[in-house]
C-alpha cells in the first residue's frame, strides 16, 4: 500500500500497486542519469515536459528502487503496465508531482490531528 504522505505513488503492473517513492538517494540517481547538478535544475528538466521513453524507464525505475523494490531499468522496460504506455506515463507524471508539486498542491486532505489533552 503506498502513503501519498510520504510521497508514495503506485505503478500499476498486471493489477499489482507497486510503491514508487523519490527519496534522496533516487533523486540523486536521476541527477546523475540526467547529467544536471541540482535538485532545481532537476526539476525544471522534468517541467519541459518533453519526456522520452527512457526518461519514463528512469523515472519510473528510480522510483521503485525508492520504494524499496529492486528493478533494473532493462526489468522496468519489460514490465506490463496497466494502460499500457499511458498508465506508465501516468505513473511518472504522478511521482514527479508527489516530489516536486508545491507544498498543498496535489495532496489529498489530511484527516485532522486528534486534540491534544
């Protein structure tokens, strides 16, 4: 089960959710896959929106590997999305909002804290 508060979001593949999660070390992966310096200019890569097919497998395998799932980028290419290209498109997009969306944008509504006695 993923937890979006964590910035947690599923790839669906043949009806299984796998948790996808950009933690440091995966966003640092892409960093270095994507030849950029910073987080910002990470960031403003991904905002182009011109995205190929390998930067999908990137971001996508980066994501599982954050989410504690141990795929290669050549086992994330043969996997069977649900939707096909477009649910893998759709899981990306997703993880980059979860990650990089503004803080309150994107987010469902948190149940609120119980009072304090």
């Amino acid at each position: 089960m993923v937890n979006r508060y964590r910035g947690e979001v599923a790839l669906m593949v043949e009806g299984r959710a796998l948790p996808m999660r950009l933690t440091l070390g995966a966003l640092a992966e892409l960093e270095s896959a994507f030849s950029v310096d910073s987080l910002p200019a990470l960031g403003e890569r991904f905002a182009t929106g011109k995205l190929s097919s390998r930067d999908i497998i990137r971001i996508l395998g980066a994501g599982l590997r954050g989410g504690g799932g141990a795929l290669s980028e050549d086992a994330v290419a043969a996997l069977a999305f649900d939707g096909g290209l477009n649910g893998a498109i759709a899981a990306a997009i997703g993880l980059l909002d979860a990650t990089f969306a503004p803080a309150g944008e994107g987010e469902p509504a948190r149940p609120p804290s119980p009072p304090v006695p």
